[in-house]
C-alpha cells in the first residue's frame, strides 16, 4: 500500500471507531459488565496504543508518548511490551477520562498524520497497515461490546433507533452440492491478510451440501420448543456441563415476555422477528440445533470453497474446524508475533463476517476464532448434510 492511499486509509478507519461511538453518553463509555467485554473507552485508547507504540514510538526520533501511564493501562495481551492492567479491571479505570481519551487519539494521530507525509519502507507501511486492520477488529468489538453493555442495562436502552442489526432475511434458499476432490485453502494473491490465513495447502474433502441458507429465528424457535435444550443427546458434553451450569433456554438476548419472545436489539427491545436470520449463538448451541436436524456444522475448508457459491457475510458462522495453524505456520518475531499464533488452542474458527464487521474488512480466507461458548459476537449457523 502506497503512503497517499494509507494515509487516506488511516484517517479513514480512525474515523469510523468515533462513527461508532458517537449515540454513547458519556456513562455509556465505561462499564465492564463482565470480563469478556471491554469498555468502549479502553478500545478508543488501546487503538489508538497500538499505533503509538509499535509505530510511532519506533520511528520517529525523539517521539514524547502521550502518557507515560498509557502503556501500562491500555496494552491488551502483548508481554514484549511490559507489563499491563488485567483484563478484568479494565471498566475500573474511570481515570483517564473519555475526554482524555479523545485528546489521546488527537495527538496520536497528528503525529501520524506528520509521519504519513514522508516516504516510509515498506516495513513501516505493513505496520500500519496491519494496525488499520486491527482497529477494524476493535470497531466489531466496540459494536458487540456496546451492545452487552446496554443489552444488560434493566431499561434496554436504544444505542439507535434504525439500527436493529439482527432483522437481515436470507437471500437463497436451498442446497449448494461440491463434489469430491483436492482443494487449495488459505490467503494467496495480493492484499492484506493475517498470518493465521497464510501456509496455503490442499486439503481432500468428500463430497457435500451445504446450505445457501443460514438458520432463521422461526426453525430455532422450533428447535426450543422441542426440548432442545433439556434433550442431552443433542449436546456434546462440555455444552451439556455449560448449559446447565449457566441455566441456558435460549440464544443471548432473548426475553419470554407475556408469553411472546423478545429480543434485546441496538434499536431497543423487540419482539423476535422469526424470518429473520438467527444471531448470538455459541457453539455449543450450534452443534446442538445441527445434531437435532439430523445435519451438521461444516469444517472451515469446507466453508471457504463453497463459499465463491453463497451470500455469506451476514453472521459470523461456526465450523467444525478448531482453531490450528496452517502448515508451515510461522510466528513473527517479538511482539506482533503475539497476534494470533498463541491464541491457537481451545477454540473453533468462524468464517465469513457479519453485520457488524466493519467495511472492507471480509474474506473468504479470514479466520475468526471464539472459545465454544461465546455468543456475544454475531455468530450464526450454516448446516451441511
């Protein structure tokens, strides 16, 4: 990417995270309801974190950080850069302000602004770029953060009135058939990609359907009221464990109200809509409404050739695949090393993107990773027979 386009690119997406934020009060920006949700304020800083220190801290002499404090209170996982605030404690930082926040990203981005002006090596170029990329990633988070955070507010406050998210119809129905053979996975070609979609190899697949369709409300509906979630057939055994443990009836956000469903949307409390397309749904859940349709989930190969045949892109959709590196996978050194290679255990890869990925940040080849639990995210669930 040349310096003029990601320049462009940088003020761009910088932009957006603010886009996002701009319906919150000031209230609003703080609260850490629990540990898998981040305050949108950290987000807003530890984006902005990220660009000082990888880049601007590396590449311009002299540079002053903003606050020394900064990089203790806003690192997230990486251990080459120091120590930092646990995760938990994120919503006890009411201290810097969400207006130092914003001065932060103002001065944060100023200085990279002025270093967009000269002429960068590609190294530096890459850099940046992949930090765009990861404040696409945060801004997914900030939608599915804020909406845990006022979702679980007694009042179900409206984030905005025109913006429900979970209301998308399918566009196709039916079945797409693949046939038996040898397949090539992973990123190649141009562009920007993350290391996890790297190590492009072929992979034999028998032959399949898959469906064009993604599960709607109406037949999930149907599946609870069948006694899905108290038939253990139906479940594996750790989901089993997890839904009696948290006492689970139905997907995240769903109310039985006067004996109608609602749901919790960013336009407010709504009656479930039942053409609408399913959402926030854990693995566990998934593979349990599969195993009662008498289909299954499909591995993330599987996914990643059909889908040149499907309208993907509304949910994020679970496979059967867990999350491993390709072969030949290789970590990079020091610190952006710590992206994604050690996350490799313990979780499932999703494919595609959903309503609330931010523009320009899908592929076919990119490789989402949740634990199997996890359903705050837009995930949703595409059958194979």
């Amino acid at each position: 990417m040349k310096t003029t386009s990601i320049r462009e690119a940088y003020n761009s997406v910088r932009k957006y995270s603010e886009h996002i934020c701009a319906p919150l009060e000031t209230e609003d920006y703080v609260p850490q309801p629990v540990p898998f949700v981040s305050p949108p304020k950290w987000h807003l800083a530890h984006s902005t974190w990220f660009f000082e220190t990888f880049i601007l801290k590396n590449l311009i002499e002299n540079y002053q950080v903003f606050d020394p404090d900064f990089n203790y209170l806003f690192n997230s996982y990486y251990n080459n850069v120091g120590e930092r605030t646990l995760r938990t404690d994120r919503g006890n930082v009411t201290r810097p302000t969400t207006k130092a926040v914003y001065a932060y990203r103002q001065h944060v981005d100023a200085c990279m602004n002025d270093l967009l002006e000269s002429e960068l090596d590609d190294a530096a170029l890459s850099l940046i770029e992949l930090g765009l990329h990861h404040e696409q990633q945060h801004q997914e988070l900030l939608v599915t953060d804020i909406k845990y955070i006022l979702g679980h507010n007694p009042l179900f406050p409206v984030y905005k009135s025109d913006h429900n998210l979970v209301d998308g119809t399918n566009t196709e129905t039916g079945f797409v058939k693949i046939p038996e053979g040898v397949y090539d996975i992973g990123f190649a070609g141009e562009g920007f990609c993350f290391d996890n979609e790297l190590g492009r190899h072929k992979v034999y697949l028998h032959d399949f359907e898959i469906s064009k369709s993604l599960v709607i409300n109406k037949e999930y509906i149907e599946f609870m009221n069948s006694g899905g979630y108290q038939n253990f057939n139906l479940w594996l055994d750790e989901g089993w464990s997890w839904v009696n443990a948290n006492t689970v009836q139905s997907p995240m956000y769903w109310h039985k109200i006067n004996g109608e469903w609602h749901y919790y949307t960013l336009a407010g409390l709504q009656k479930v809509n039942p053409k609408a397309i399913l959402s926030h749904i854990s693995f566990f859940e998934a593979s349990a409404f599969a195993q009662w349709k008498g289909m299954r989930l499909p591995t993330e190969a599987e996914w990643e050739i059909a889908s040149v045949n499907l309208d993907w892109g509304a949910r994020w959709e679970w496979t059967n695949s867990a999350y491993l590196p390709y072969p030949g996978f290789s970590k990079a050194e020091g610190a952006v090393g710590e992206y994604n290679g050690k996350f490799m255990i313990n979780q499932m890869v999703l494919r595609g993107a959903s309503v609330a990925t931010s523009p320009e940040h899908s592929r076919r080849t990119y490789r989402n990773f949740f634990h199997t639990h996890e359903r705050w995210q837009y995930t949703g669930i595409r059958l194979v027979k």
